[in-house]
C-alpha cells in the first residue's frame, strides 16, 4: 500500500477521490515534487517551504511541514530507500457542490506517493527546444495543479520533436513548460527574476548558490529574444531535470540558436552532482 490519501495508505488503483473535488473540477489545488537521491532527500525543507507559500497563497490552511513524515514513509513503503525517487504531494482545496466561490465547511485532500526516477547520467543530455509565447496567468509562482498551459506548450514542444518549449512574455524569455530557464552572457549567467511570471525553481536556486560558490556572476534580470545572438550557453534546470545544456532553439521553424559553449554549464553540471551525490 503506497499512496497516501486522506490518511489512508491505500493500493494505487484503489486510491479514488470525488467527482467533486476542486483539484479534479477546477484545478484548485497544488503540488510538489521532492527527490531523493538513493533514497536521500535533496532539498527537502526548500520544496517544504514552497509548498507552504503556495498553501498560503490560495488560502488553504494546512502546515505544509507536517508532511515531512509522510514522505519519508513513502519513499520507505515503495522500497525505495536506495534508488533515485520522487515524492509527489498533491493538496486539494476539497470536494463540495460546484460552484465558484469556496463552501465554508470544506476538508483539504491530500495526496502523496513516491516513485521511482532517473536521476542518473542527465549530464550526459542535451535538449533541442522551441520557444513559443508564454499563454500561462499571471500566477506562475504558484505550484498549482492547473496546470493546461503547460502541457499545451510541452506538447507542442513534443508533437514536434522538441525536448521543450521556452516560453516569451512580450519578446522576453520567462522559463520551460517545466522547467527553469537560464542564459549566459559574456561569462555571466542571467535567470528571470523571481515573481509572478516564473515557479520559484528548487534547482534554479540551487545553480544560482553553486554559481556564487564558483565566483560565477549571477544577474536575476530578464533576456529578451533579440538577446540570443549574443548568448554563449542556455540551459535549464528542474528536480527531475536537474542541469541540462540547450543545443538548439527553434522559434516558427526557424533555428534562432545554436549552442556556442558549454563549459560553463558542465561546471554548474560538475558541482550540482557533487552536492546531490555526496
Ligand atoms: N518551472 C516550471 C513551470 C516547472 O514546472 C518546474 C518544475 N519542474 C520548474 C520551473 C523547476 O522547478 P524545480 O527546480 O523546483 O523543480
């Protein structure tokens, strides 16, 4: 019994929620995604503490951290305690009749399981992407499971032979469908600032301290597409992602980029193994 639902340790296919809860209806809930190496979790406080903001965020009372348990228990139920793993933490707002504005009497759902993942030789990937307009809300730091632009835009990406889709907010680049985005620029590696247009990435953070512990100049500021003649390396990075160097991007079939360097990014690549290994 593996998944955890409202309390229940329950076998996947008999795991079941209402017709009538708000995650399933109006995609009125949030997630979370934590690894965990070799049966280690990686970050874990951090992606505890998003979970809580974006919890704060949608106003559902509920204390993010009590979860911790929980998860280590999944990853121990799943036997998952020296294999590369994810833990996947899902809160509804609850069911009650549809409507709009939320029923007072309302009991958060939530849901967390763990399951198993490649972690291993990501440095070895590289990722040919398109870049598409960026048609998310204006909410992006929230972690919710309304998730329809994404998918549209990684499907897109899919549908025709791309890894993933970089999204551009009126000509400047926001981040992946999935994915944290960053560039580098005469040396110094540039990130879109944190605030409503992005997720406020686990790893992105990450790769910003490494970048800091190597002396590498970090500008939080946004690139604009006409930047990319000027760009020497691009590359994302996500939980299950981690660091991967973009070969090639495409915008309205025309190849609009194509990888200069990449020394830079092995080195974040480098470092980021040592800290997730150790
Ligand atoms: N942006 C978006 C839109 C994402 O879905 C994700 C998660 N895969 C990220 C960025 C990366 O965030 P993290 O490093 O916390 O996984």
């Amino acid at each position: 019994k593996e998944v955890y639902l409202n309390g229940k340790w329950l076998k996947p296919d008999e795991a079941f929620v209402s017709v009538f809860d708000r995650a399933f209806m109006f995609g009125d809930g949030i997630y979370e995604v934590t690894p965990f190496y070799k049966g280690k979790g990686f970050k874990l406080k951090e992606h505890l503490k998003r979970l809580q903001y974006s919890l704060d965020q949608i106003q559902i009372t509920f204390d993010a951290f009590s979860l911790e348990k929980l998860m280590l228990e999944a990853i121990d139920r799943a036997g998952l305690h020296n294999a590369d793993a994810a833990v996947y933490i899902q809160l509804s707002r609850g069911a009650g009749a549809r409507s709009h504005f939320v029923p007072e009497k309302i009991e958060t759902s939530i849901l967390l399981y763990a399951f198993g993942v490649t972690l291993e030789g990501f440095e070895k990937k590289t990722w040919h992407v398109m870049a598409s307009e960026d048609k998310r809300w204006y909410r992006c730091d929230i972690k919710s499971t309304a998730l329809l632009a994404n998918v549209m835009a990684n499907e897109a990406a899919i549908s025709a032979g791309f890894h993933e889709n970089l999204l551009l907010r009126n000509g400047y680049f926001t981040e992946g469908s999935h994915s944290s985005l960053f560039f580098v620029k005469y040396g110094v590696v540039y990130t879109h600032p944190e605030g409503p247009e992005i997720l406020s990435g686990i790893t992105r953070a990450e790769v910003i301290n490494i970048c800091a512990s190597l002396n590498i100049k970090v500008i939080e500021k946004t690139v604009h597409f006409d930047e990319l003649v000027e760009v020497e390396e691009v590359f994302v990075t996500g939980t299950t992602t981690q660091i991967i160097p973009i070969s090639s991007i495409t915008h309205h079939n025309k190849k609009v980029y194509t990888t200069r360097k990449d020394s830079l990014t092995k080195k974040l690549q480098e470092v980021f193994i040592k800290r997730t290994r150790r």
